[in-house]
C-alpha cells in the first residue's frame, strides 16, 4: 500500500521536472474508458517516448495501480526507438480501476514520465456457450459538440437505420439503456431513440455508456456530448417601474437592479426618448449603473424612455417603456397598487423532459387602472406573454423560477413558483405530488425578507442567506465564494515546512543506507546453499560481514529476498558512481544474476533513489 502511494507522488513529483525527453499515453484514452471483456484476453496499453537533441532512448517501462489496495505492478522494461509506440500486454485483472503511467529512461540514466496519469476499468462480460450475443457497428459519428441549453439526438434510430446499428445472430429481442454517465447533462433511451440533455448554463463533456442486451449476453458502446460554451445575451431582470417626483428635484435608479447577465459580465448602458417634441428631463447614467433624471428648473410634465443594455460582445437587452412623471410640490393623489387574486397551481410543479405546464392567475386593482402583466423564467422576460396564462415546455432538466408580476404604472404585485425538471422515466411522465396551500398570502416571493418554503441559498440569497465562506450577490442574487488571500499564504507556509521535514528525514535515512551498502551491517549474510550431487550442502555464516558488491558476485539460481535487497543496493552504488545501468545489466549477467532479477532490482533501485 505504502509503495503504490510513493509511486503515485512519485508520477507528481516527476510531472514538474524538464527533460528533453517526453512521454505520452495514447491507449487507453482519457477520459477513463471502461473496457468490457472476457477473461482470457488482456488488455493492450500503448505509450510513446521522444527524446531530443543528443540523448538516445534506453528503455520504457509501464507502471500500473490497483486503485483500491493500491498495489503497484510493472511491466517492460520495452526498448523502442523514439517516437515509436511501446505496446505492454497485462493479463490476470480482475473487477476494478487501474491508474497507469510509462516511465522512459535515456541512456544517460534521465528519468521521464508523462505529466498525468490516466486510468482505466474493468468490467468482465460473461457469455452464454449457446447464445450469440448483440454485435453493434458504429455506423455515424457518436461524439458530438454542440452549445450550451441545446438538447441532441445522438442517434435517432439504434435499429438497422441508425448511425449505430445493432443486431442480434439469433433474431432476439434487442433492449437499450443507459449503463452508466458522467459529466454535464443527462442522457436517456427511449422508444429507440438516444438523446442528450444539459443542465441550464451548462458547459463541459458529458459520457455515457450505451448497454445493448438480447436478455442474455449484453455489448457496449460509448457516447461523448461536448456543450460549447457561446455568451449569453443580458436580460431585462425586473420590469422598470414608472417614476414620479416633484418638481425642482432629481430621482436616481440602479438599472443593475433590472438587468443581469448569466454570464457576470459588466454591462453598459444607454437610453432612448420616446416623447416626441422637446425633452426636458435630463438623463446621466453614472459608471456604476445610476441612472439620475434631472427636469428642467420649474418644469412639470411627462417624459418616456426605454433603456439598453450592452455586455462585453455588444448583446443587448432593451426595458420596458418608462413613464417619467414630474409633478408640482403639491403632490398628487395617493395610488393603491394592483393585486394578484388568485394563481394556479396552488404548489411548486414537477414535470418530465418534454411536458409542458400551464400557469394562470386573476388580478384587480381597486382604482380601476389598466394593469400590464409580464411572465418571466428564471428573470428573463417571455416576450409576448402578456395575458393571465403562460405555459412552459420543459427541454431541459433542473429547477426554474416562473414569476409573473402586474402593475398599473405605479405599483406592481408578484407571484412565483419553482419549477422542476427531471429525466423522462422510460417515456412516463411524473406530476406534482398534491400540495395544501390555497391562498395568495402563503406564498413568498424572493426578495420579501422572508427565507419560506421553496426558497433556498442557491436561488434566493436574498432571503435565505449564504452558507459559511460564500457571500450573497446582490445582483445576481446568488452565492459567490469570499475570497480568502490569508488561506494561500497559510498553505504556502504549510508546504514550506513539510519540505523542510522530509528533506531532513532523507538526508538521514541516506545516511544510514550508505553504512548498509559498504558492508557495515552489524547482523552477517548467509550465502546461498549449493548444490552438491542432487543435495542442498548447507554452509556456515561468513566470518565477517559481506558487502553488497561482493554478495552480487556469487550466482544464484533461485533469487533470496535478502539477496535481491543487495542487489538492489548494488546497481544504486553503481549508479551513483557515474555508471550506466547497461554497464551494471552486462556485469551482472556475467556473474549468473538473470535478466528479469537485474531488471526487477533496478526499477526498485530507481524508487528509492527518488525518495532518498
């Protein structure tokens, strides 16, 4: 266990050398592919070494993990040219995930690996000795790479006309499904049809794997979807009230209170006058988004204008009409603002991918004003949905906030509902479980100061604050995480000393390793037994202790754990003196050491030597 750790930090360690010489891993692939096979058959791993300038390529060794006992295996060394692939074989796996890495060697003794590990997993298929299981042929391109909020048809049709075209020798019934999936999104099967759906905003890969069955034997294939990340226009947030104040004063709006982008980009603004004829309000829109209306001096009357929104890439997002009103000092008649009666559903709705749901509400306003009605999905105004009703088809899974909002040119009233979508269940649809809320006035709507059901920190931070080391972003009105310069300087001070410690630690056990290698050992070696006429001869102890180059001058037929350490302390000796392992191999293998003992002793050799 401990050496699967070391050869873990080792690959690390190795990754932020420089070296003239590079490794990379070409098969398996990353991501970590799950390789499905039978038993008998082993699994080919392929990686390539390139060295430049003067230094030639020696050897390539292959170095896998067991992820879970983390027991680290070797196999090679391989000696290919550079630039040429190094294939190993390794049988004998079982059921689990294997992280793997290839370390080259130049002929100078310069030791390289790739600068990031890759796995792999095994999952073993058992066949029936009398059934053919599906065979599949990918027909059509099974990888694809489309923006982001945009639903895909991997493949249409898995039948004899799709791109992915399976069939069974034995003319069973074919059933699909999904095995497993990973990353952004969700994929699904259904009535033959292979999908892939994002989450909202979504950007990244996604993975699934594919699993064909004929009730008996099942085959494999993947899938690979890749969201692009494309900039996502500003939108209009909260409709923009109309104003009235008095005469000889200004009134001042944050248009950042209305308009957001999902994006956090910084937005600019601009405004256009609807009124014709002369204007007299003057609008300064400030750098931090203020918008300051000025009217001229003792003017009263009425003005109308609209804003513009701009992101880094020029998208734009325009408001509403706002009516500007400036009144004498007087003042003006109190206004009573309008009410939201009634509102269906009563509770939060749940829907599957590809159903729609309806909303509709009833509304009045006691001074008998006309009153404007404005839908909106997660603050982002439906443009035409101006009526009492609003449906929305689900076409991609997560949670939504729907509101709608009235208002009669001086006040507004709200409602909201969270929305949420999830995966289609084999085609069934799933409702919204039945609620017990009936009335207006139990339902909360973000921004009220109250944390109610349905609302959390992740949609309304607002209400329900922020979790510990995260703040509330007024805008947005989501949590962002504080940043905390203080814990980097901490981290940095913590890895200072955790160098220092492990570099005394090494210069000591050096220390006391040279004293085993020049034969200082207080405890005697026995050599090995020889064979005398078909029987083992069994010998004394040396009278004195045997150093570890004269213990690697007498054969052995069979290796000792005891002589293999020697041998292992040998070739470091060696090393360390300036030779190369080609000269130590050749010397050894005069004196009866064999090639796989030599080469099992230097790759423990070279670890050691690493954390020396």
């Amino acid at each position: 266990m401990k050496r699967g750790l070391l050869i873990l930090l080792f690959i690390l360690i190795s990754a932020c050398s420089v070296s003239a010489m590079t490794v990379e891993l070409i098969s398996p692939s990353h991501p970590p592919p799950i390789i499905y096979q039978d038993r008998t058959t082993p699994v080919e791993v392929t990686c390539q070494a390139t060295v430049e300038g003067d230094e030639e390529l020696d050897n390539v060794t292959l170095v896998y993990l067991h992820n879970e006992s983390l027991d680290y295996f070797t196999k090679g060394p391989g000696t290919p040219d550079s630039g040429e692939p190094v294939n190993f074989e390794i049988d004998n796996l079982i059921n689990a995930t294997y992280t793997w890495n290839c370390l080259a060697v130049s002929n100078d003794s310069v030791e390289t690996w790739a600068p990031a590990n890759y796995t792999f997993i095994i999952t073993f298929t058992e066949a029936s000795a009398d059934n053919n299981a599906p065979s599949c042929i990918i027909a059509a391109d099974t990888n694809k790479s489309i923006n982001e909020d945009t639903g895909t048809d991997i493949d249409s049709d898995l039948g004899a006309d799709g791109g992915v075209h399976c069939t069974d020798a034995d003319t069973d019934p074919i059933t699909y499904s999904i095995s497993t999936q990973s990353g952004k999104g969700t994929f699904s099967v259904s009535g033959g049809n292979l999908s892939a759906y994002p989450e909202a905003n979504a950007t990244g890969e996604g993975f699934a794997t594919v699993s064909v069955t004929d009730g008996t034997d099942t085959v494999y294939f993947d899938v690979n979807v890749t969201w692009d990340a494309v900039n996502d226009a500003p939108y209009l947030s909260t409709v923009i009230a109309n104003r009235t104040w008095n005469e000889n004063t200004n009134s001042t709006i944050d248009l950042d209170d209305y308009f957001s982008d999902v994006d956090d980009s910084s937005l600019n603004y601009s405004y256009t006058f609807t009124s014709s004829g002369t204007i007299d309000i003057n609008v300064t829109i400030e750098s931090d988004g203020d918008a300051v209306f000025t009217p001229s001096s003792d003017w009263t009357g009425t003005e109308k204008l609209t804003f513009t929104a701009y992101d880094s890439s020029n998208a734009t997002a325009t408001s509403n009409e706002v009516v500007l009103t400036v009144s004498e000092s007087n003042g003006t008649s109190a206004n009573t603002a309008p009410n939201i009666d009634t509102y269906l559903p009563e509770t939060d709705p749940t829907v599957s991918l590809g159903e729609s749901q309806a909303f509709s509400i009833t509304k009045s306003d006691s001074d008998g004003d006309s009153m404007n009605v404005t839908w909106y999905v997660d603050n982002v105004i439906q443009a035409g949905e101006t009526g009492n009703s609003f449906t929305y088809t689900a076409s991609v899974k997560g949670s939504f906030a729907i509101k709608v909002a009235i208002s009669d040119g001086q006040a507004s009233d709200t409602t909201s509902w969270v929305l949420t979508v999830q995966s289609a269940q084999n085609g069934s649809s799933v409702t919204a479980p039945p609620g017990d809320k009936g009335l207006k006035d139990e339902v909360s709507a973000c921004g009220d100061g109250v944390c109610a059901e349905g609302e959390t920190s992740t949609g309304c931070c607002k209400d329900c604050g922020c979790p510990e080391g995260f703040t509330c972003n007024e805008r947005t009105n989501k949590c962002i995480r504080e940043k905390k310069s203080s814990n980097i300087i901490l981290l940095v001070i913590v890895i200072g000393l955790f160098v220092a410690a492990a570099a005394g630690g090494i210069y000591f056990y050096k220390r006391r390793q040279e004293k085993e290698i020049f034969g200082l050992a207080k405890t005697p070696i026995k050599t090995p037994p020889k064979k005398d006429g078909g029987v083992f001869k069994k010998e004394e102890p040396s009278k004195k202790p045997v150093t570890a180059k004269e213990a690697v001058k007498q054969p052995l037929k069979k290796a000792k754990t005891t002589n293999q350490v020697l041998l292992k302390k040998y070739i470091l000796y060696n090393l360390k003196k300036g030779k190369s392992f080609g000269q130590i191999k050749k010397e050894l293998l005069k004196v009866g050491w064999t090639e796989e003992q030599i080469n099992d002793a230097y790759t423990a050799a070279q670890l050691e030597d690493v954390f020396s």
